[in-house]
C-alpha cells in the first residue's frame, strides 16, 4: 500500500490535499467499523454514530439518513443534528418525508442533489443541480444504492444557506452511502428472516395439528399449543421429560419401534394408532414422523405431525356398518336398484331384485350397457344424458333377457362415489297396479265436479268503492272431454288496522288432460286457496311462490305436469292491480278503445317461470293502476294455439296473436273496442275458431289442440243510470209506454249479441203491470219510477209509489191452491227469465239483471260456452265448518 508524507510535499496545496486524502480514509475507516457493528437492535444507535461523525468531519449542521419504503415514500430512518441548530424542516424518525418531484425522480436515477435556498441567489455546483427546498438551509444528498435497487438516501446540511460544499466532503459523503448501503441491505435481510421464523412459528403454534420433535435419545421437546394439550388430555406431565423410547403407552402401541426405526434413517409412513386412558375412553391418532438432519445429512432428531381422528374413526366405523347394512337391505329390497356410469352408459351394478326382472345373473348384467339391453330407448336418445330430461317417478319400460317390456315406475338420483358421478335408478314393477288402475278408473265428468266445488262459484259483480262494480265472465272449450284449465275469484279481506279488500283472479294451465291433469289441478287450487288464508299471502307474488314451494314439497309435480298461472289481485280502493305471470301469456288491457298487452312489448315487469320448475324461487310482480270502463282479457296460450298444424300455419301464427285476433274480430265482424268485454270476448273467440279451419277441406271443425280459457273483467260505473217516470192514465196507455220502451231496448239487445228477446219483454212488462196495478193501485197521479242501464248487462229496477208488501209470503204459482188463481205468476215468470232477481226491503221495488245468455240454454254446438258456475265453494264451507 502507498504511503503519502505530508513532510515530503513541497507544495502547500499538494500538503493540504495528502493531508485530507488521509483524514477521509480514517474517517471511511470509522464509518465502516461502526457500521459493521450495527445489527437488527442496535443500528439507530450505530447509525447516528456515523452521521455525528459525518456531520463534525465535514463541518455540516447536521446529517440525516432516508430511507425508502415498498411504497417509494421515504421516511427518516436516522438523524444527527448539532445542538445549537434550530432545524425547521426534518420529521421525527419514522416519519414520512414529502420530496420534491424532480429530487425523487433524479435520485431514482442515482444522481447527486444539492438544496440551497435563503435570500442569496442560488451558486450553480459543479457536481450537480441545485433546487429550493422551504428551509432556510443547504444541503448535499447521495442515493444509497445496492445492486442498482433504491434503499434511501444520505444528506448533510447546514444553517448557511449559500454554503459551498468541499469535494471531499461529497466523495466522503458518496463512500459512506456506499457503507449505508451494505448495512442497510444487512440489516434488512435480517429482519426478513426474522418475519419469515416468526411467521413460521406462528403457523405453526396455530395449527390444527399436534406438532413436536424428539431428540436422538427419545425426549420430546418443541411442542405446538395443540401437541401439549393432546399430551395433557392423555395423562402426562409436561413438567418432567418424556421418553418416547421407555414408555410402556408408547412401546404398546408400537410408536417406541417406529420412533426408534425412523432414528435409524427408515422411512415410516403414516399409521393410525390408539391411545386408552385410565377411564377406558379410547383416543385415535394419525402419526407422521419425518428424520431431522443436518447438512452432513446426520439425523438429529425426529418431527411428529399428530392428527387426532378419535371422531372421524368412530364415523368411519358406522359408515361400514351402514355399507353392511346398505348391502344387506339392497339383496332384500323387492325394488330395482341399477347404478350406470354416465360417461359410457355402462351398468355399473345391479341388485338381486333387477337382476331377477331382467331375467339374467347380476354378473351377467354388470358391465353391458343399458341401451337396448335393460332399457328401449336407443344408443345416443338416453333421455337424461342426451336429451337432459329428469326422471323423478316416471313411467317407463324394462327389458328383460327375452326382449319384453314391462311397465315400472322410476326414479333417477345423480350420486358421487369415489369422486365421479354416477346414475342410480331405482324402479318398482307396476304391472298389478296398472291392471288394478284398468279395473278402477275415476270418471272425469266427477273428477271436474269436484274442482268446480272447491273453486266455487265466481262473482259476476264484485263491489269496489263507490258505485263500482267489477264485472268478470269465463268462456271455456276443452280439447278433450274435460282439460286442465282452472280458475277462481276470490275476495279477501286484508288484515290491517284499516282493514281493505282486494280481490284474487287466477287463471292456471295445468299439463296435461282427463282425469290425472284434472286431479293435479284440484291439488293446485287446494293448496293455493290453503294459502290465501295466510294473510301474508295477500301479495300475489308471495302467494305463487309459497305455492311453487307447496306444489316442490308434495311431489307430485314434475318436468312432464308443469303448471302455468296468471294471478291479478285487485285493490277496491285504489284500483291498483298487481299481477304476477308464471309462464303463462300476456293479458289485454283495453282503454279508451285501445288495446295494448300488460306487460307492454320487451317489458318483462311480472313474469316468471311456470310452477314446478325451479323450487324455492321468488315469484316477482308487476302493478298498473285500472280506470272505470278498463276491460282485462286474461287467456290461457291455447287460444293463440287453434292454428298451428294446418295448411294456414304461417298466416295463423302472424294473425293469432291476442291483438291480431282483436284486430281482425274489428275488421271482419264490425267489433267496436268500447263495447261489454263479454262481448269482445264472445267475438275473439268466433274469429279464432273460424280462422284455425283454414286449409281444411270438407271438415266444418277441427280439434283444438289445446284448452281454451278466457277470462274477461271490467269496471263498471253502476252510478250511470237512465231514469225516467211513468205517469200511465189507463192500461191502454201503460201497454203504448210499454211498448215503446221494448221496441228502443230491443236494439240495444240485439247490437249486443243477447239472446231470446222473450226474457226482456217479460221482465218489462210483468214488472211495470205489477208496479201500475199491484203497487200504485192503478192511480194515475203516482209515478212509476224506471231504472236501466246497459253493461255487460241489462239492468233494470221497477219502483212504484205504493205501500208495498211481503215478497217472503208470496204464494208460489206451482202450489196446487194458486195454479187456478187469474194472477200471481208475473213474478215467478221474471225469476225463470232475469238471471238475477230480488226487491227491497219493502216491496216496493224490483231489480232485475239479464245476461246475454240465459243461463238454462246451452251455448250451441261447437262454441265456447259461457262458465256459469253455481255450486258453493268447497273450501268455503270447510273453513266455515271449521271455524264454528
């Protein structure tokens, strides 16, 4: 190594730089002594150590360390400053330190910075570029760099803010960044080691296993919280060492040998062992021992990892004696039990009962595939693998060894054994139950007597606020003999403090026809009118989904009996309609001559899935608010359905849509919107039975394809009655006013398709005799007062000035006493001719209403006929009988 002498150098400048060149090695030499010696606990003190000496060398006010997080902030890892220096700008340590931009952008870069700011205008430096900083000082910073990596920054600075830095004092400075660097990077990878051993141990004291090692002589030590409570719960004391190797537990339940075999370097693996205390309760271990060792690969020590399975034992021990029990029930089973591999349609398995169906061995049946061999359907149509059908007792067919069907009822559950699904089908033989079912079979016209009884009758008129009334009729045509369409209105009662009332029309299509759909609709309807007694059931989306619960629960629907539904539920007060649509149409709003469907064009406000498709689902709602004279014209699909199949296909499916089918009942048959829904919906229907002929040759009819159902509703104004006063002077001129008022009624009758005038001309003049003769006594100075208005009906009110009588104590024409008498049979002539009937309380009024159609004369062949339903509701009375 070169020796310098500062004797030996003539010139002063050349002595003064030797002479420093000496002075900042020393110092290097200091700064590196110190920091060798700073470690992970003591490296603040070290640190500012050097900084103080950095700081008196190069005659700084004060030197500082920085250093960079992973989130490029840097913070104040160290300081030293002198004790008179009024420092104003450095943080407390720890503490983030706010950069200028361009300082962190050339540090980033590895450059040199010099900050000097005050009232004296900035000295360029010759070793970099200056910047202001808000203090009133000046400063020289390096980066501290480590394999091209940013960990900080060192800086000396002074209270003179024009101060010039020496270049000694800059390459000391850059040196001992260099030293920095080194011991931070130490440092560092220390304290990452001890988060990663501290990490570790953490994991490890919080592991659900019992972990610990034993040492070459058998001694336990290292135990985890879980090892030492295994070992406390099994009787030993921790506070006395622990032989693996000597104690009688450990050597009788061959873990001393094992142990002792491990130490000798064999691999052991994992084995379950017991442990009994001394109460005689028995606990189940897994033990898996792995040698310790160290770089020469000499064995140290052995690590335990400890599961306890004392309940996973005792659970797989009843699983095999279920699988006993399993194996036992399925060779006794008087049931089919198949189990098929999905993936190859290959029959995986068989019990004894299929084996002896199919007529073959079980090991004869085993490994050949189900297609064509136990089952019809053909290679590539598997109903539930290639057309994704469920089966859930289904009715289908077996093949036995000779190629016979015979008729089962079956059920498919997907299972998961060993990790792969697989199909198991279970079967029953149904031959006697159908040959029973052949010798007992329901009657349908009963089975749909019953459903009428349960549903009830439903109102022509319901009452809403005021004088408004809710008109509603049903027109029904079966395909069949009798179908799966069924509905009912209801009003209910809501149970609030203010108590309103809200009517229920539900219109539903249950799949299927005769006598098994008419049964599953009885179920439906039962449940659903069980549920409406909940009052939280009174929103209609509540109560469809609770009855998609019910009808999931029962069982007895599945994919091939699937229930549409349309429910509207009315509020009388507000006229507010909610509605919910379970698969089922759109229904018709008709307003102001308009029509337009409800939900409107891509709107999906309401509409859900069908019923029994998707348990446990939430059934959502649409609301629009109705207005007086709103028509609602709720269908079931079969009414779009009449065309499809014939020659007219592609014209009926453009035409027989709800609206084209109104439009097209407008054009060809004169329909004004603005007429009773009875008798839009009468003439929609005509179109639709005419239209679905097209095509045909010499058949005046065809076979609906499905069900039709159509419900019409509208609110009428009950308030809008004509009035007029009859003061007749002789029967001659009662009968000419009489007259008269038949002959401008009568065309009103006829526009509106009414049948048999007779009915009307009979409620007429028996009423207005009985008022002149019975009522005012035939005085001419009393008033006979007339009442009508023209709705979906007639409706007529007759009142006289007279005392009035007795309705109840009026002889019936039919008794033998009163079939000679010359009067008493006007009012038994209007009940066989008015639909409706009765007088006030006094006798001296009469109300009278007249449908289109005389409820005692069928439709005629071919039309859809008018539902007039008069049987009390089932369930009525059972909640009737019941709540008395």
């Amino acid at each position: 190594m070169r020796s310098f002498s500062l004797k030996k150098a003539n010139n002063p400048d050349q002595a003064k730089a030797l002479s420093g060149h000496l002075a900042t090695q020393m110092m290097l030499s200091k700064v590196s002594t110190h920091l060798l010696q700073a470690d992970t606990e003591n490296c603040h003190h070290q640190f500012n150590t050097v900084l103080r000496l950095l700081g008196t060398f190069c005659q700084a006010d004060g030197c500082f360390v920085l250093q960079q997080g992973k989130d490029l902030q840097y913070y104040l890892l160290s300081q030293w400053l002198h004790q008179w220096k009024p420092h104003t700008w450095a943080p407390n340590v720890g503490h983030p330190v706010d950069l200028p931009a361009d300082m962190a952008s050339s540090l980033a870069s590895h450059e040199l910075f010099f900050l000097n700011t005050g009232t004296s205008k900035r000295h360029k430096q010759d070793h970099g570029s200056a910047f202001f900083h808000p203090c009133s000082s000046s400063a020289v910073i390096v980066p501290i760099i480590k394999a091209r990596d940013i960990l900080g920054c060192l800086g000396m600075e002074s209270i003179t803010p024009d101060k010039r830095w020496q270049d000694g004092d800059i390459k000391l400075l850059r040196r001992s960044a260099e030293y920095f660097a080194s011991t931070m990077a130490r440092i560092q990878a220390e304290q990452d080691k001890h988060k990663t051993e501290e990490k570790y141990r953490r994991l490890v004291d919080k592991a659900p296993l019992g972990i610990f090692t034993v040492n070459t002589d058998g001694y336990l030590s290292q135990l985890n919280p879980k090892m030492e409570r295994i070992i406390v719960r099994l009787g030993f004391d921790l506070s006395r060492p622990i032989n693996m190797l000597t104690r009688k537990a450990f050597i009788k339940s061959g873990l001393a040998k094992d142990l002792a075999a491990c130490l000798e370097g064999k691999e052991i693996s994992p084995t379950i062992r017991s442990y009994t205390v001394s109460r005689r309760k028995t606990y189940y271990f897994r033990t898996h021992m792995t040698a310790l060792r160290e770089g020469d690969r000499k064995i140290t020590g052995v690590q335990f990892i400890v599961e306890e399975i004392t309940d996973l034992y005792h659970a797989q021990q009843k699983l095999e004696d279920s699988e006993r029990f399993l194996t036992d029930v399925m060779v006794s089973l008087k049931a089919g039990v198949v189990i098929i591999d999905p993936e190859d349609c290959r029959i995986l398995d068989v019990n004894p009962y299929a084996a002896k169906l199919v007529g073959l061995a079980q090991d004869q049946i085993a490994g050949k595939i189900c297609h064509e061999f136990i089952c019809p359907q053909a290679q590539g149509e598997c109903p539930l693998i290639n057309l994704g059908q469920e089966m859930d007792n289904s009715e289908r067919f077996l093949l036995t060894s000779e190629g016979s069907p015979i008729p089962i009822l079956k059920s498919v559950s997907r299972i998961q054994h060993k990790g792969k699904e697989l199909f198991l089908e279970c079967f029953t033989d149904i031959r006697d139950l159908k040959r029973l079912l052949d010798e007992q079979q329901l009657d349908i016209k009963t089975s749909k007597g019953l459903l009428s009884v349960i549903n009830g009758p439903f109102p022509r008129y319901t009452s809403l606020k005021k004088n408004l009334n809710l008109f509603s009729t049903a027109f029904y045509l079966p395909c069949q003999a009798e179908g799966g369409d069924h509905f009912f209105i209801r009003t209910m009662k809501t149970p609030q403090d203010n108590p309103s009332f809200k009517t229920l029309i539900t219109l539903k299509d249950q799949s299927g026809h005769q006598v098994g759909c008419i049964l599953r609709s009885i179920i439906t309807d039962l449940l659903h009118q069980a549920i409406l007694c909940d009052a939280k059931f009174v929103d209609v989306g509540k109560a469809m989904g609770r009855l998609n619960e019910q009808l999931g629960q029962c069982g007895f629907i599945d994919p091939d009996s699937f229930c549409t539904a349309a429910a509207l539920c009315l509020d009388h007060e507000s006229l507010s309609l909610q509605y919910t649509l379970c698969g089922h149409p759109r229904f018709i709003l008709i307003r102001n001559g308009q029509a337009m469907d409800v939900p409107e064009g891509s709107d999906r406000r309401g509409m859900n899935m069908p019923l029994g498709f998707a348990p446990g689902r939430t059934f959502e709602c649409g609301e629009i608010t109705l207005q007086t004279s709103d028509k609602l014209i709720v269908f079931t699909d079969g009414l779009t359905e009449m065309g499809i199949g014939e020659k007219g296909y592609e014209e009926a499916t453009a035409t027989l849509t709800p609206l084209g089918i109104l439009s097209r009942a407008q054009t060809e048959k004169g329909l004004d919107l603005s007429d009773p829904v009875e008798h839009i919906v009468s003439e929609m229907i005509a179109v639709a039975s005419a239209f679905s002929c097209l095509g045909i040759k010499g058949e005046e009819k065809k076979q609906n394809p499905d069900d039709i159902t159509v419900i019409g509703l509208e609110i009428e104004d009950q308030g809008e009655m004509i009035m007029e006063t009859w003061y007749p002077r002789d029967l001659e001129d009662l009968q000419d006013k009489i007259d008269q008022f038949f002959d401008l009624q009568l065309k009103h009758w006829r526009r509106r398709a009414f049948t048999n005038s007779m009915r009307l001309r009979i409620c007429v003049e028996e009423a207005i005799v009985n008022a002149w003769k019975h009522g005012n006594k035939q005085d001419p100075n009393k008033g006979i007062e007339i009442h009508y208005r023209w709705g979906n009906d007639f409706h007529l009110t007759i009142e006289d000035q007279g005392s009035g009588f007795d309705v109840s104590r009026l002889p019936s024409p039919c008794d033998k006493s009163a079939r000679t008498a010359e009067s008493g049979r006007g009012i038994f002539m209007i009940r066989r001719s008015a639909c409706e009937m009765h007088h006030n309380d006094t006798g001296t009024a009469v109300y009278m209403r007249l449908s289109p159609r005389s409820p005692f004369r069928p439709a005629p062949g071919g039309q859809a006929s008018t539902v007039h339903n008069t049987l009390p509701s089932l369930w009525e009375t059972f909640k009737n009988a019941i709540s008395h």
